[in-house]
C-alpha cells in the first residue's frame, strides 16, 4: 500500500504559503460573516414586511442553508476511509479540515523555525489544542503541559530538511490511518493525531510522555472518551455499542433486496440483521480479526460454519460484523446482496413446543425457494440439550450457508452425541486481547459517565483491567474490569464526588482481595490436589505458610512470602507455582519469570511493578545474579519495596518463588539417601548459614520436592493426555484415546529419575501428531474422527 499527501500548498514555498493561507482562511470568514448578515437582515426585513415578495425571502433561505451544509461538509473528510479500495492513500481526502490545516500550519512553521526534532515541535503543537486539553485533563495532568517542551532549533542552513519534515508527517499519518481503521472511525481527527504521535518510537517523545504520566495505554482511553463521547447515546436492543458506530453516509439507503423480501413466513419468526444493520448500524466489533478473516474465507466455499468460544466471548457479535459489512459493501464481491437472518431455533422451541415441526418444515420450504441466504443460529445448545429434534434435513439444504455459534464448554460434550455438528468447519473465538479490553471497557465507560454523571480517568480503566482477572478469574476481561470500575463509580456518588480515579480503584481492590483471599486460603489444599500430584508434603507446607500469613498470626513486612523450592526436574515445582498463581492472582499469565544476569529484562521487571504490583515473581537460579541486581534483590526480598526514579516501587503484594539447582542436587543427593523429608530442610538450612549469598536472603519456608514413584508418574502423564486429548479435539475434532501399553511406552521413554516428567508433554504431542500426519497423508482419516494410540513395536493410531 502506498501512502501520499496532495495538497496545493506544498506548491508554494514555507513563507508565501504561510501568506496564501491567511489570506484564504481571512477570505473564508468574510464569506461566512456576510451571508449571515445577509440572512439576518433579509429575515428582519421580511418580519417588518419590507419585503413583498416571500418568494426573494425563501430563496436567500435556501441559499443560506446552502452555505451552512458546504461549511459544515467542508470540516469532514472528502471520503470514508473505511470503504478507500485503492492501493494508494491520498491523505487528502481522509483528514477532516482542522487536522488538515493543522498539519499544514506546523509544517509551514517548522519549515520556516527549522526544530531539531520535528516530531517534539509537533507534539508541543498539538498540546495546545482545546480538544486535546480536554484528553489532558481527563489524564489527571497540568493543561499547559506545551510550555514545559523546550524546542531546539537548527542556526545554519540544512540540506532535506522539508523533505525529511514532511517524511516525518507521512509516518505519523500513517500509524493514524490504521488506528482509525482499527477502532472504524471514518477520518483522521486531531485526537488520533495525539494518539499517533504517542506511538512513535521518538527517544525524546516517548521520554517527555514518561516524565509527566503519560502512557500508550492511558492516551488511548483518553483518546476514545474524545472521540465517542456524544451528548445522547441511543441503546440497541440487539448490540449496545452499536451506538459508537459511525454510519456509512454513502449506504444510508435500504437496498432493494430488503424492499421486496420474498421470506414472509421466515421473518415471523427471525431477526434480519442486515436490515438492522442498515437501520441501526448493528455490527461494531472490536478485535476478532483472524476470526472474522477465517470466516470470510470459509464463505467463499459455502461451507456450513460452528463458533466455538466461551460464553459472551463474541460469536454473536462477529456474526453481526458480517452483516454490517455486507450492507455496506465491505465484503468480497461472492457475498453482495446476502441477508443475515438470526434463527433462534431455542426460543421458536419453547414458544411453539406442539406445532414446532410444522413451523420448521415451512422455513425450510421458504428458504429452499431463495437463495443468497445465510441463516444464524446462535446459542445452538441450548436447543440440542432441551429438544428432541432431528435437524440434518435442515443443514442438508442446497445453496444456503448456516452459521452455528456454541459454548466451548458445550462443544466437549455435545460434539460426539451430535452427528450434524461433524459436517461443520470449525472456527475456535479467543477472548479478546488486553489492548482491545481497554477499548471496549472505555466504551462502556462512556455509558456509565451518561448514567453516574461522572467523569472516570482512563488510569482507573487501565488499573481495573490489571486487577480484573485476578478478583473475578471465572468473568471474561472487560466484564471484570466492568464489574470494578462499577463498584468504583458508586463509591464516587456515595461520597458525593463526581471523579473516579485509579487511587480510588487500589484502595476497592485493597477491600475485595481480603475478601477473596480467605476464601481461597481456607480450600487451599484441595484448590492445590485439582493439579499437583503425590507431592503432598511440599503443598502442606505451601498451604500452612500461607494460612499463618493471612490469618495475622505472623506480621509480614516484606512480600507476602517467599519460598525457596528444591527437588529433582519434573516433579512439579513448576506446576506448582503456576496453581499458586492461578489462586491468588487469577491466571498463570500473572507470573513474571525473571532472568536474574540480564539487565534489560530487570529494566522491564521493574517499570511493570510500577503499574501491576499483583503478580508472582519467579526467580530461577539466583545464583547466577550479579552483584548489582543482588543488593537490589535482598532489598525486594528482605523490605518489599525500592526506589527508581523518585517513585516507591510495592512489593509487599507478591508472593516470591525461588528455585537453586545448585540446592536442588544437594536436595537429591539426601532423597536417594532416603533421608526423611523434614531432616533435609534442616541440612539446608545450615547450609544456607554457611553461604554468605544465601545468608544474607529473607527466605520464609523451604519446600522440599520428593521423587515422583511409577504410579504417580502414570497419573501425571494421564492427566496431560487428557489436555492434550481435549485441544486436539477441539483443533481438528479427533477423540483420541491411550491405551495401556502405548502409556507404558511413553513413561518407559521420556521419564526418568532425573528428568522426572519434564519431557513428557512434549513428547507425548510430538508421537500423537507425527501418528496422525501418517493417516492423513495416506488418506486414511476421511470421515473417521475416533482413534485409538497403542504400542506395537511402533506407536499406532486406530481406528475405533
């Protein structure tokens, strides 16, 4: 794709286009002032009845609102760049009018000044715009913030530096054309602007960004509360955020194939969607982009398609994006002039239980007879699990594409009991990135401001995202998040204030982990035995440190704890440590693995703590640190908190994990001795007090890892066939099972005393697809989907 900018002014050198500007910006408000003189005094004529003939008045009216309408349409962009199908992008015609003569008016300045770094001279520009002191003021920082950017300037002459300005203004617009794309927003504004030269890797940009609060994430919220807010905000009935659509002006008109539908007794009982797509733009998606490509792709081939995700992870959703696109003529030309019909076959069920047959056999009669259809069936199981019905005559019919959405959950269950579901190509919906849960969190923000009449800062939006999966784990992201900044904006009206601000989300969160952690302390051991196994000593030991903790018997000053764990390879420490995380922090994505030698990665360590303190931090083989980073590790360690910056970084809400080899192979030097578990603990502690390293360490409770026996390696390496059984059936809808002796096998190979289990998932994987590559290459895997892994000599896969 190739990007440009055409504008008659670039013709003209820096001085004489400054000139020429003015003198059309003078001309441009003398026009606007003198027709509405012209008005008014043509109106206060025609009231005195100084004018006879109110034909001359209603043609000034006319012309006057002539004018208003080529003023207004002259601040928007001359195209939508939603629906641009060239490969070349003429900003020209996708900026509205104020960025436009914006850029122009810094570019011609900068020309004329020479800045040393025009991106810095931009940026002090654009802060001194209203609407961009508006996003100012919502990020809780100073208005004038323009006056503290000192901008340097060239004192000699400079060879390219027009040309290299104007490069710097092209990549700008560049990051700011696909944000608005991104977030489907018809032109380039002065708020996307901001948001794009935030982006920019500028070393001074990004530093002047840093220094004053500002960051990627806090500006985009700020950035979408400016440019979505609007002062009445309709609700949809079938999408609530279809309300930040930003309609299509070109697609405003009903195409005929809605006029003359030839589906009367079908649209009794469904929902068009295309149609509310062009009354009510429903559609508007956020993420979902490989989803939505896929299902593209499977479209052209006509194929019958199953959604599969969690519940409220947006099947529905991207259902509706498709019929927003096809209204709108965004889709390849094999889809042109579909309708999207909703089909709830539950609610026709329970609505119609006695003559349900009848009412199916007439849709099917009527969807026979027309073609360019696309039925969707959302919620699929709550039909199959509630009726008994027999619908392959329905999914059989020629030339009508069917799109099922249904539960993950459900999918497991329901795959093997439903036959139909097996002629369906399957498209797996993932939960919407961390990035994206921002932007729909905002949105929803934006409702909550109108409803609350408060303001809420995007720091808090940003902090209760950071929270949401640890407080409420079994909620998707952006409901979590929801559900805090919720209980942060009652709290704000309960105290009469009209400001929701990240201070007040830390100190809801304070109040909700008391609550959640006795809870989770008082199951403790059985939340550990749902995923650890034969390792009951060490998870007693884990379990008891943390009940003391939490119940205040013992005062901590530092982390929550720290344990140091030790014990042979592959008896699952890891494990462990990724359960202690899912209990306390929400998921295993909260653990932050640290790498104790390397700089840069000690560098990011430390500037996520400042915004995320709930996390487990893992430490493997502090030996290795060095000297610097280990005074700054006994300070994490033995205090809960440092310095960087002038800024106090809080560790006291982490739990610390360290592992030693060095420990662990003195840990199994004493197992193969058989001595007893607690006489170890205390070998090491002396050991521990011979080191000066280890000494001078705060560690709270050192847990000790026993080998695993072959029964219990035979239940490990079970429980992983079974995740790795439920991925491939779910990937490619192959049920696989493992028999005794292809098990036997497996442990035989890839276990051993001193590897443990550590090599057994990837092995295990590893066999099962090479054995499935072999059937599909000799195409013996057509219309099978049951298969069994045994050992003969070789591993084999068979048929069931």
């Amino acid at each position: 794709m190739e990007f440009l900018w055409r504008n008659s002014y670039f013709y003209f050198p820096p001085f004489l286009r400054f000139v020429l500007k003015k003198i059309k910006e003078g001309f441009d408000v003398f026009v606007f002032l003198f027709f509405n003189i012209v008005f008014f005094f043509s109106f206060y004529w025609f009231l005195q009845g100084e004018i006879k003939n109110k034909n001359i008045f209603f043609l000034v009216l006319l012309f006057y609102f002539v004018i208003l309408v080529i003023f207004w349409r002259r601040k928007k962009s001359k195209e939508d760049l939603r629906i641009l199908k060239s490969k070349t992008i003429d900003f020209e015609n996708i900026l509205n009018k104020e960025t436009k003569d914006f850029l122009i008016d810094s570019l011609t300045l900068a020309e004329i000044l020479k800045p040393q770094n025009f991106y810095l001279f931009l940026l002090k520009n654009i802060l001194k715009r209203k609407n961009i002191k508006k996003i100012l003021y919502r990020l809780e920082t100073e208005k004038d913030l323009d006056k503290k950017i000192q901008i340097v300037f060239y004192k000699k002459r400079v060879d390219n530096l027009s040309l290299n300005y104007f490069q710097g203004v092209l990549e700008i617009l560049k990051l700011a054309y696909f944000f608005s794309l991104k977030i489907n927003f018809p032109e380039i504004n002065l708020p996307i602007l901001f948001y794009a030269l935030s982006q920019l890797e500028d070393i001074e940009v990004q530093t002047f960004l840093k220094e004053n609060g500002l960051n990627q994430k806090t500006i985009l919220s700020s950035v979408l509360f400016e440019i979505f807010q609007k002062r009445f905000l309709p609700r949809f009935e079938y999408q609530l955020l279809s309300a930040f659509h930003q309609e299509i002006e070109k697609r405003k008109i009903l195409p005929p194939n809605l006029f003359k539908k030839q589906t009367p007794f079908l649209d009794k009982f469904s929902i068009d969607l295309t149609y509310y797509a062009c009354r009510k733009n429903l559609g508007f998606l956020v993420g979902h982009e490989n989803e939505f490509s896929l299902l593209l792709e499977k479209l052209k081939e006509k194929k019958k398609i199953l959604l599969i995700g969690k519940k409220r992870s947006g099947k529905k959703t991207i259902v509706f994006h498709l019929a927003w696109r096809i209204h709108n003529e965004m889709v390849p030309s094999y889809l042109l002039d579909y309708r999207v019909i909703l089909l709830d076959l539950y609610e026709i069920y329970e609505k119609n239980k006695e003559n349900f047959k009848e009412i199916i056999k007439k849709i099917e009669e009527e969807i026979k007879s027309n073609e360019k259809l696309i039925i969707f069936i959302p919620e699929i199981e709550n039909f199959l699990t509630h009726a008994d019905f027999d619908l392959t005559e329905l999914f059989n019919l020629p030339q009508t594409i069917f799109i099922l959405s249904l539960s993950y959950e459900d999918f497991l269950i329901l795959n093997s009991k439903s036959v139909f579901l097996k002629d369906f190509e399957k498209i797996k919906v993932e939960e919407i990135k961390k990035e994206e849960a921002l932007f729909l969190l905002t949105f929803k923000s934006i409702f909550l401001e109108k409803e609350k009449n408060i303001i809420i800062s995007p720091k808090a939006l940003v902090a209760a995202l950071e929270m949401a999966s640890f407080f409420y784990p079994e909620k998707f992201l952006v409901e979590a998040g929801e559900e805090i900044i919720l209980k942060g904006t009652n709290i704000v009206k309960k105290n009469k204030g009209n400001f929701l601000n990240e201070e007040i989300i830390r100190e809801l969160a304070l109040g909700l982990r008391k609550n959640l952690e006795i809870f989770d302390v008082i199951n403790l051991e059985s939340l550990f035995r749902e995923k650890i196994i034969n390792q009951e000593f060490a998870l007693n030991l884990i379990s008891s440190r943390l009940k003391i903790i939490f119940s205040g018997l013992e005062l901590k000053y530092g982390p929550i704890t720290t344990f140091l764990f030790l014990g042979p390879e592959g008896v699952g420490k890891m494990e462990t440590v990724k359960r202690i995380a899912n209990i306390f922090y929400g998921s295993e994505k909260n653990i932050f693995k640290l790498d104790p030698k390397n700089e840069e990665n000690l560098e990011g360590f430390l500037n996520y703590f400042l915004i995320n303190p709930y996390t487990l931090i893992f430490l493997e083989n502090l030996e290795d640190i060095n000297e610097k980073n280990y005074s700054l590790f006994k300070k994490i360690l033995n205090e809960g908190e440092i310095e960087k910056g002038g800024k106090k970084i809080d560790f006291k809400k982490s739990i610390i994990v360290i592992f030693s080899k060095t420990l662990s192979q003195e840990v199994e030097k004493l197992l193969e001795n058989k001595e007893n578990l607690f006489v170890i603990i205390e070998k090491i502690k002396k050991e521990i007090g011979k080191n000066e390293f280890w000494r001078e360490l705060k560690i709270d409770e050192i847990v000790i890892f026993d080998y695993l026996d072959t029964q219990k390696i035979k239940e490990v390496a079970k429980n992983i066939f079974n995740e790795i059984k439920t991925d491939f059936l779910l990937k490619y809808q192959f049920d696989i099972t493992l028999e005794e002796s292809a098990l036997e096998e497996i442990i035989k190979r890839f276990t051993s005393k001193e590897s443990g289990t550590e090599f057994l998932r990837e092995n295990m994987k590893r066999i099962i697809n090479s054995s499935l590559a072999k059937l599909i290459l000799e195409d013996k895997i057509k219309g099978k989907n049951k298969f069994s892994l045994s050992f003969e000599g070789d591993f084999l896969l068979k048929e069931l």
